[in-house]
C-alpha cells in the first residue's frame, strides 16, 4: 500500500503527463492562449487531489503557419501543479529543460496531524 505521500507523488506525475498527452497538437494562436492556459486549468483542477495548477503557454514558440495559427507543443508549457492526499503535498511542474519538456517533482512536504485533546 502506497504511504500518502507516495501518492501525492503518483498524481502530480499522472495528472502531469494526461495534460501533456491531452493537449499536445492543440490548434493555438497568440490570440487564443490565455484562454487554452484557462481551460486546461479549469479542466486539471476537477481532478481528484489536485490542489492548485498553473499553466503558461510560451507564445514566442507559436508561430503561425499559412492558416494564422499554430499547434501547441510539449516546450511551450510552463505548467506547475500541487496535489494533496491526506496531509501530505507534492509540488511538480512540466518545463523546457535543455530542449525537453521536462516534467520533475520539485517538492514534498507532509503536514503533521493536530489533535486537539
């Protein structure tokens, strides 16, 4: 049995790469960006144990083709997201990193339970 900070873990990577293999080709624009971050946000945070998520599209890698506009691509996200099971948080995030879009855990914490007696 997985303890509550290993899967804290697990969902921050499954939900990590979900997002990235949903919405990787997505048709994007410069124009339309702020409102794909959005619903990807809007659409991630339903998720079971996700607690906050943060995405940002590069728009300097959106180069449009001869129809105005361009396909969204693993280097334009900037995507952070923190998941919570039980007291226990993992931070993780999916970035460029030497050309790759990286997806790593950048923190764990677990909050000691209170009890009040």
């Amino acid at each position: 049995m997985a303890t509550d900070r290993e899967q804290a873990i697990f969902e921050a990577a499954i939900k990590l790469g979900a997002l990235y293999h949903q919405f990787v080709g997505t048709p994007i624009s410069r124009n339309s960006a702020a409102s794909v971050e959005s619903a990807i946000e809007k659409a991630v945070i339903l998720q079971p144990f996700v607690e906050e998520i943060t995405v940002r599209l590069d728009r300097s890698r959106m180069t449009a083709n001869i129809y105005g506009y361009s396909e969204l691509s693993g280097l334009m996200f900037d995507v952070e997201i923190i998941t919570r099971v039980g007291f226990a948080y993992c931070r993780a995030k999916l970035a460029p990193h030497d050309g790759y879009p990286l997806m790593e855990i950048v923190e764990c914490h677990e909050i000691p339970c209170v009890s009040h007696h």
